[in-house]
C-alpha cells in the first residue's frame, strides 16, 4: 500500500462534494477488492472516500412493487433480511453464496456492481431481475450498467446511492464455484416476469457478465428446463478460458447451470 | 481413560493462550530500534544480472541500507546448504549448485532473492525497492519437468550441465528383472504426484538482532528445529559460532515441513542486524510465500508390478523423476530418495523392489519435505498399482491387497526397511466393517438413481516415521543425526520442567508430553511446563517432523525420567532410612517395601535440594537429569483408509461421501490430538487429490499464486471422518509410540483416486481431480459405455 489521504464523509452531500473536489480519489465501500488492490500496490489512489459514514446508503426497504437496496448494504444483510427472503429468495440465496461470512460481512452491492468484476454474481442476477442502478446522479437500467468486464456505465465522481429491484419474478440464481476463489466459475441467474425472460451468465464471458439470448427465447416460450434441450451453449470462443476452466468446459457448465436455475426458480 | 496420564484425552494446555490471542508469534516480538526488512525478488524465472543500481533506491526516505550478492560475497557469508549427500548409480556425488542468500550473477525462479532493502518502515522499505534498477538478460527457463534434461536445455547450474542433480537407484535389479520374466500378469500405471505449495496459517518470520557488547546475535524465527538453524547458520553459512548465535523459535503457527529448512530470508536478517547496527525485521506476505516457500512433491513416475498366476506380487519396478526446483533446499535430496523408495513396500510381501529416481533442476521455487514427505508418494504410486491390478486382474481390490499382506514380523523388505510389527489384516476388517463395504452396492444403486456416480478407493498405506537411528541415516548420506534430547529438570517444591529438543508448532507437546510427565511422577499436570524453542534454555535438540516428536522426543524425556527417578530413589532411601533397593516408586509415593513408610514426590524433591539428609560424598544434591535418545528403527505407522466418494457427471464435481480412517499408530497418548492430526492430515491429502496444485507458465511464471487460484481445502469439502484405530505398540521404542503426524496426508491422496477411478471406470486421471478432469473422464467413460 502506499499513502493516501482518507476522508469519512457523514452525509451523502458531504460525500458527493468530496467526489467533485478530491483529485485522484477512490470510494470506499467494503473494501474486499479495493483494498486488497491497493495493498498489493496494483492501485495507487492519492485519496480515499469511505463511504461507511453515511448511514442514508444503508438498508432494505419495500417500496410499492420494488425492494429498495441502499448502495452500502452488505452482502449479509441482504441475504438475511426477511423483505428480501420473501419478495425475491432467490436474490438473497445469491447474496448468501458469495465469499465468505467476512466478506459477506464486508462487501456491499454497490461496491459490487460499480466493481464489475467478470466473475461476481450479483451483475447476473440484477440484469435478470431487470433491476435499476440509482446514481448521485441518474438512474440507469442494469442491462445498460453493465459494460464489459469491470468497466460500467458510471462516470467520474458518480456514486451508486441504491438499486431498486422489481419483485414478482420468478427468479433463481446457480452458481458454479471456482474452487479456489469460490467466484463464480459460470453463474446463471435467470428471471422471468410476464412473458419476458432473461438469462444472464457471469464468470464464463471473455467480457464479463452476458445475456444467453437462444436461452431466453426458448424459456419465454415455455419456462420449462427442458425447454433448454436441443439449444446450442454459447460458443466457447466467446468465453474464458483458465487454469480452472477451458471454454469448452465453461460452455457445457452455462447449460447445466442454466437448467438447475430455471429449475429452481419453477420450485415455488 | 479418566485421568491425565498416557491415553487420556486431556484438553490441551497450550489452547487457553491461543484462543485468547495471547500466542506469541515471531511477528508479535518487536526489538528496540528494530528496522524492517524488505525482499526484492526476480520477477524473471530465469536471467542474468548484469548489474544492479541502488543508488536512487539508497537515497530515499527511511532507507536504512540495501543489500545484494556482492555484499554477500564481499563478508564471505556462505551459501544456503542441503544436508544430505546423495550419489548417483555411477557413484559421482549429486550435483549441488551454489545457492547464495542474494543471488550472485544470476537468478533462478520467480521469487528469486535479488537484494534486500532495510528501512524504518516496511513502506519505506518496498517504496525503495521499486526504486532499485536491475538491468536483467532473460533467459529461457526450464519450467517442463518432464524435459527438463533434454539436450540443448538452459543450463540453470554450471555444476549440472545437463541440470540433472542425480540419477539414483535402490534395490535389486537383477532381482526385479527376473521377477518380471515369471510374472503371469504385468500392471503398468504412469503417474504424476502434484506440487504442492505450503499454507501453514502463520506465514515465516525472522528478526535478527546484534548486541555488539556481547557480539552476539539472536534470531527469532518460524523454525521447527531452531537447533538446527543455529547449527547450519553457524557452522555452514558462517554467521557466528554457535556460542554466540542463540536461535529462538517461539509459538509457530504451523510448519508441515516447510519451516525445517534454512532460508535466505532469516541469514539475511541475521547477518544484515551487525551490518547496520539494529534489529532487522522480516514477515513474508502470503504471496512471498507462495513464491518462495520450498514446495512439496512434484514427481513423474512410471511403474510396473510384476504378479503370479496366484495375484502373488512378484516384483515392482519404479522410475521416477523428481522436480527438486531452482536449488536444492536444506533436505530436498534425501526426500525422493531414501524417503520414499523405501517405502515402496508399502503393506506386501514384495520380493523384488527397484527404485531409479532421477532429480532434476527446474527454474522454479525449491521442493522440498511437506508434510510426509517421500511416504506420500511412495504410498500414491504402491495403492494406485494395488487397484489397478486388482481390476485388471478381476479381483476384489481388497481380497488382492489381503493376498499380498506381510503377516509374520519382523519382515525386512527389500529396501532398507525392517518392519518390527503390525497387523494389517486387522486394520483392513476393521475399516471394512466401520465403512459398511457390504452396503457399498446398495449405496451406488442410489446415487445411480439420482444421476450420479459412486466409487470406493482403499488405501492400505505404511510410513516409516520416528526418523531416525543416526547411523543407518548417517551410512546414506544424512549429514546429521537424528536423535532427541531431554532434560527433566525437578524444582523443590516437586514441580517439573521439561526441557526438549522438539518442537511443538500445533502438534500439542505441552499436553501430551506433560501427559508422560505428570502419569510417570504421579504428579498433576499443571505442576509440568514443556519448555522447548530456544537455543539458550535447551540442549542441542533436532526439532520435529516426521512425525517423531512422540517416538524420538519424549523417548528421550523416559529415559530422563528414568535416571530422575532413580536418583530421587536414592534421596527416598535416605530420608526413608531404608536400603535403595527397598524403595518402592509408585503412583507418585516412595514407599519401603512391606512397610507404611512413605513420602511423595515433592517432598523427595524438596529433600534433594535442602540435602540435609546425606552428605556430599554420598550423594548429589538436586535433581535434574538429562538424555539422548537414539532410535535403533524406525518406526512404521500403517493402516486402511476407504473413501467413497460420489461425482456428478454434469458437472464434473467429486463429493467425499464417506471416509473411513483405521490407523495404528501403536500406543497413543491423546487420542483426541491424534483425531486431530488425522483428520487434518485427511483433509491435506484430500486438498492434494481434489484441488491443490501449483501450475507455473510456459515462462516459469507462477500462476497459482495466490488463494484466487491455489485451492486450499475448506471444511465444507469434506466430509465428518469416521476414525479408528488398530494396535500393535512399536516395539523398537520405549512408549511403543508410532507416530501419526503424517499418516492422514499419506494415505488420503491414494484412496480419493482410486475412489474417483473406481466411479468412472476409468483408469488414469491425474491429480487434482478437479471438476473440469473428472467431467472429461466421465465423459469419456460415458461415450466408451455408449459404444
Ligand atoms: C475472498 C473474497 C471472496 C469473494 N467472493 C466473491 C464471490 O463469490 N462473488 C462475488 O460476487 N464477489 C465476491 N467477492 C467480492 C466482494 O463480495 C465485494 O462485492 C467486492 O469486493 C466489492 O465490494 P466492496 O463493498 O468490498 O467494494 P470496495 O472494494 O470497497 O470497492 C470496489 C470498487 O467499487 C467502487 N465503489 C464502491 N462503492 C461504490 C459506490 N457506492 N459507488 C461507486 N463506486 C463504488 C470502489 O471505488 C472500488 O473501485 C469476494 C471478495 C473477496 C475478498
């Protein structure tokens, strides 16, 4: 790690002026990827802005047809909140299966999504949830959040304050780990609502988090797993490939894993 | 077993302080004035040096002073050393590279030691070493073990051209190749052994530290054998002689062999503490680790098993070739070598064994001694013939192993080994019976009928543990001894300190050694304190692994207590105004025969400091005593692990369903801290069959170096084991102790494959069975039963 000035904000007024003000200035939220960056001297921020002091960006609240989750709240508290546990169980089964209980304890959904990282679930489950990114300074629809691998639609000095996320979906999430870092190796989130259905896949793209659209077409007809057979995986050139996974491997496991989502989300 | 004596599963005494944060840890100590120390390492995994500018790098804030080989050589500080001696077949002695604690001239692997920058802070310190400008000609590395002597290789030593270390055998080859020309049936397998890389929980750590009144230094260091460190560091490397050196090694958190050898690390801060006039500070991070730490296994092997028209094992020839990395690490040689052929017995009657191992140099980090070290292998490539012999033989895998069991005893194999006891048919029907094999069928028809596969794998393994009788080690090349030592020192009030040469880093000796202690004197436990890890309290002692702190080090402590209660007799005899001969030593009361004179043991302890009842012509005053013990063999835990585990062919992913452990490790002092060795042996040897691996790239790059990629075992990728035990108690030692540090990480890599394959029905997938493998080999199994 190498010096930095630290700055706790108090409010998120206090926290949107800093952004505006403070050159070179990294957010804090959990820090279980920032920190261990900078620690590894990977990220060299001449500033960081902890957002922990904010008490605004934390919590769950029903509102209307929509859970409104505050960009601070961590991944454990989603995954044990009754509100969530009700509306959308597949959302805090997500939450329940990443990391470790202290990096649950730690890490936070903004954090998570502003992060992007390729092999993070909570951007393939909020792309099949049709859920909606809300900024400092707009409000932008996951499908276009998500850019690429860790890159996202958020611009310089803009905060994620929290995501509101449609409930009534049938919805699921199946998670392949990775043995070592427990990421997700291939994750398939899938949410139906209405007629429509997306299939959202992370860990696998050579991009980051993608839509499955022969997937969602077949499902939208009928929301069956065996709807599934007969479509084609996703080509493995378009996908990862590692020391833990080929391409061919991912490939195959978006199919088995989409299957056991579709299947989960039809259980209730 | 009530009570506190051997046998009882008395709660360890040493938890208390680490529940509740109260270790004291290398990294806890901080000396006056101390300055930190910082590593830069070669991001090359082969290249020269051609020169090195720290000018910009020593003006920098906090800078202290920086260091690189030219330092090194300039104060003539010897190189890093190997202690065992190895010769190949044509009786030319290995081939040992120089290896500097600053590389001189050249570096060898990814983490490679370039120079070292000394700071007031560590910050300071790294910032610096970014600063420091090493102009670098890369080389093309040797990474392929497999071609690692091919001609027109890299030369990574100039000492071996061909960067073989040695080409050598053990047994009879005439013998074998006789065997093979009757055998009915020949079994052939190729294996690959994975590397593996260390993780003990506590990273290592040195401080050196200089008083220049005394000229005299200290270490603090993460060392399972400080004695030895001070040893190898005083007489070898040169830093001081050994009056002047005292090495402290104080809580460890955790070693499984990495922490024996002498590193750079520690020789550098050490010697940089007189250098600069301070106490200098090192803690690896854990990637340092990863990168620098000496890795364990790494062998290719191929083997063939001769066997008779009856499944009588005929005879076993085995090829190996072993990746001992960039250097050879203080006790690399002796671990593919007289580590591991002699084991190669494993549990059977083989008449014919040859063994030819070729070690090579490979320009990635050190391999050396983890946690079995040798025996894990040799298990692997003997349990792994063992089932595919019995399949190709259409025998039951377990009927074939009880064919071939040694059954009388002693039985001296044909490498090296006397076996002095154990029964093995025992160990198999016991495991057999706790695992329900008959069950097994009914079982896999369920898994079939949820879609999944199931397998059963045996793994009937030996270790020769208690290492080891200093002569026999000394006539194969071992450079020291390895004995134990112990003193029993007596207070007046009838309290005990024990004073050992062992080393407890998790293994438990404060409870189980004070167990011995408090049983012998009748004493309780409390009133013992073990007191081991410092050069300057405890007598020249040789440290632990290899599962002999029990076998070796407290029969040390009996043959203390033996000579400590035969003086404490004597002091009886004159208090008790009775002949010596009429003492009577029981449950911690010296009594006169056939009478109801007594007195306890403190009081006899009392008596021998006051010394008011004898003279000094008569008797010594005090109590205390001290001994050497030397093994006269080695020890041989042995036992049956069954694993079943079950895969989903979608997926690819191995669950362990079931383990059973049987082991015998002759006679146990603590069951509950053996349970604990082995259940976290198990899980070790679990690690390496479903997810341990190191993988460098094609440039030597290590791409597994960090826990993003390399897989430790968690506790939701086991299973609750089911352990028991046999026993035959050791007959070459005292206690009749065996050793069970090692057994669970011997044992468990074979019977997951052999369970793995036995689902399948397929022969040969290597190690770590990762979900990707198992998925290829099950498709691959699926398309052939289509066929
Ligand atoms: C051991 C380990 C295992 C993990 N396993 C998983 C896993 O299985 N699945 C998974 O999905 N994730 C996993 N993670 C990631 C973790 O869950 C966090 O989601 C992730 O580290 C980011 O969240 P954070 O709150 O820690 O953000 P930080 O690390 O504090 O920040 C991450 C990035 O987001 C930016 N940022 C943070 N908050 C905001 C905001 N409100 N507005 C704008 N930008 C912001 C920061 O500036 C930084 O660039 C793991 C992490 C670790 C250390």
């Amino acid at each position: 790690m190498y010096a930095f000035d630290f700055h706790r904000p108090a409010t998120l007024r206090q926290a949107n002026n800093l952004v505006g003000k403070v050159e070179d200035a990294k957010i804090l939220a959990g820090g279980q990827t920032l920190l261990p960056t900078m620690k590894q001297r990977l990220a060299s921020p001449a500033a960081v802005i902890d957002l922990s002091g904010v008490p605004e960006l934390v919590g769950i609240e029903q509102k209307g047809r929509n859970l409104v989750i505050g960009a601070m709240t961590s991944h454990a508290e989603v995954a044990s909140s009754a509100l969530v546990r009700a509306a959308l169980p597949g959302l805090a089964a997500l939450a329940a299966g990443i990391g470790d209980p202290h990096v649950r304890h730690k890490g936070t959904i903004g954090g998570s999504i502003a992060n992007n990282d390729p092999a993070a679930d909570y951007p393939a489950g909020l792309l099949a949830l049709g859920a909606t990114i809300v900024t400092n300074r707009r409000k932008i629809p996951a499908g276009d959040f998500f850019t690429g691998m860790f890159s996202t639609a958020l611009d310089e000095g803009e905060i994620i304050t929290k995501v509101i996320v449609p409930t009534g979906a049938k919805f699921a999430y199946a998670k392949f780990r990775n043995p070592a870092s427990r990421y997700a190796m291939v994750g398939v989130a899938v949410g139906k609502k209405g007629s429509s259905v997306v299939v959202a896949v992370t860990g696998a793209g050579s991009d980051g988090v993608f839509r499955w659209a022969d997937a969602e077409a077949a499902l939208g007809k009928r929301f069956n797993a065996k709807s599934l057979d007969g479509i084609k995986n996703p080509a493995a050139k378009e996908l990862n490939s590692d020391i833990h996974a080929s391409a061919e491997y991912r490939s195959h496991l978006i199919g088995v894993m989409a299957r056991r989502a579709v299947t989960a989300a039809t259980a209730k | 077993m009530a009570g506190t004596g051997i046998g009882a599963r008395v709660m360890r005494k040493e938890d208390f302080r680490f529940i509740t944060g109260k270790g004291n840890y290398t990294d806890d100590i901080n000396r006056p004035g101390q300055a930190h120390a910082y590593f830069l390492r070669s991001p090359h995994a082969h290249a020269k040096i051609r020169k090195i500018d720290t000018a910009k790098a020593a003006a920098m804030p906090g800078v202290v002073a920086i260091f690189t080989g030219a330092d090194i050589e300039a104060d003539k500080v010897g190189g890093l050393i190997c202690g065992w001696m190895i010769h190949s077949k044509d009786g030319t002695p290995m081939k040992a590279g120089a290896h500097p604690a600053l590389a001189v001239g050249k570096v060898r692997y990814v983490g490679d030691h370039v120079a070292v920058v000394i700071a007031e802070t560590l910050a300071e310190a790294r910032d610096a070493a970014e600063a420091i400008l090493v102009d670098y000609e890369p080389l093309k590395p040797v990474v392929d073990l497999a071609s690692a002597t091919k001609k027109g290789s890299p030369v990574i030593h100039d000492a071996a051209p061909d960067n073989q270390v040695y080409d050598w055998h053990l047994g009879d080859e005439a013998a074998v190749k006789a065997a093979f020309k009757k055998a009915k049936h020949v079994t052939k397998i190729d294996l690959v052994n994975n590397r593996l890389i260390p993780n003990a929980m506590e990273p290592r750590a040195a401080i050196g530290d200089y008083n220049s009144g005394e000229e005299a230094f200290t270490l603090y260091t993460t060392s399972q054998n400080p004695h030895v460190a001070r040893l190898v560091l005083s007489a070898f490397i040169g830093i001081a002689p050994e009056h002047k050196l005292r090495v402290i090694a104080p809580d460890v958190g955790g070693g499984f062999g990495s922490k024996i050898f002498i590193y750079a690390e520690e020789t550098i801060c050490v010697w940089a503490a007189k250098k600069v006039g301070r106490p200098v500070k090192w803690v690896a991070d854990r990637t340092e680790e990863f990168l620098a730490i000496a890795h364990g296994r790494d062998h290719l092997t191929h083997a063939e098993m001769a066997i008779d028209e009856n499944g009588r094992i005929l005879g076993l020839h085995v090829k190996t070739r072993a990746n001992l990395g960039a250097y050879l690490s203080t006790f690399a040689s002796s671990v593919p070598t007289y580590l591991y052929v002699p084991l190669l017995s494993g549990q059977y009657n083989i008449p014919a064994i040859y063994g030819e191992v070729e070690a090579v140099y490979t320009n990635t980090a050190p391999v050396d001694a983890y946690r079995g070290a040798g025996r894990p292998e040799a298990t692997f490539v003997i349990e792994r013939l063992m089932e595919v012999a019995a399949r190709e033989l259409g025998m039951d895998p377990a009927a074939f192993r009880k064919k071939n069991f040694i059954k009388s005893f002693p039985h001296q194999t044909p490498v090296i080994m006397c076996y002095d006891t154990g029964d093995y048919n025992a160990s198999l029907a016991k495991a057999m019976e706790i695992h329900d094999v008959k069950g097994f069928a009914r079982r896999k028809r369920e898994s079939a009928k949820a879609g999944k596969l199931r397998g059963l794998g045996y793994s009937a393994y030996i270790e020769a543990c208690g290492i080891a009788p200093s002569a026999a080690v000394g006539s194969l090349g071992a450079g020291v001894g390895l004995w134990e030592s112990a003193e029993v020192r007596v207070n007046p009030v009838g309290t005990v300190e024990v004073l050992t040469g062992s080393h407890s880093h998790g293994q438990g000796h404060e409870t189980t050694f004070a167990q011995l202690v408090a049983g012998r004197l009748g004493i309780p436990i409390e009133n013992v304190a073990i007191v081991h890890g410092d050069t300057d309290k405890v007598q020249m002692g040789m440290g632990t692994y290899g599962s002999r702190s029990g076998a070796v080090g407290m029969s040390a402590i009996v043959k203390a207590l033996d000579k400590v209660e035969a003086k404490a007799k004597k002091v009886a005899s004159f208090v008790l105004e009775a002949a010596e001969a009429d003492i009577d030593f029981k449950d911690g009361k010296f009594s006169v025969k056939g009478t109801d004179k007594s007195i306890d043991f403190a009081s006899v302890a009392l008596q021998a400091y006051v010394a008011h009842k004898f003279t000094g012509e008569q008797l010594e005053p005090g109590l205390k005593e001290g001994a050497f013990y030397d093994p006269t063999n080695f020890t041989f835990p042995s036992g049956v692990h069954i694993a079943e585990v079950e895969i989903d062919p979608d997926t690819g992913v191995t669950t362990i369903a079931k383990w059973t452990a049987v082991d015998d490790f002759g006679v146990i002092i603590n069951p509950m801290i053996v349970e604990g060795q082995v259940h976290g042996g198990i899980a070790q040897g679990i690690g390496q069959a479903l997810l341990e691996g190191a993988v460098y790239d094609a440039n030597g790059q290590l791409l597994t170096a960090s826990y993003m990629d390399y897989a430790m075992p968690r506790a939701d990728d086991l299973p609750s084991f089911r352990v028991d035990h046999t026993t035959t108690p050791c007959l070459s030692n005292p206690l009749g102790i065996k050793g069970c540090g090692e057994a669970g990480a011997i044992a468990a890599p074979a019977a997951v494959m052999n369970a793995i394959t036995d689902a399948l029905g397929h022969e040969n997938i290597a190690m770590p069975a990762t979900p990707q493998a198992v998925w290829q080999a099950a498709q691959a199994g699926l398309a052939r039963a289509a066929e």
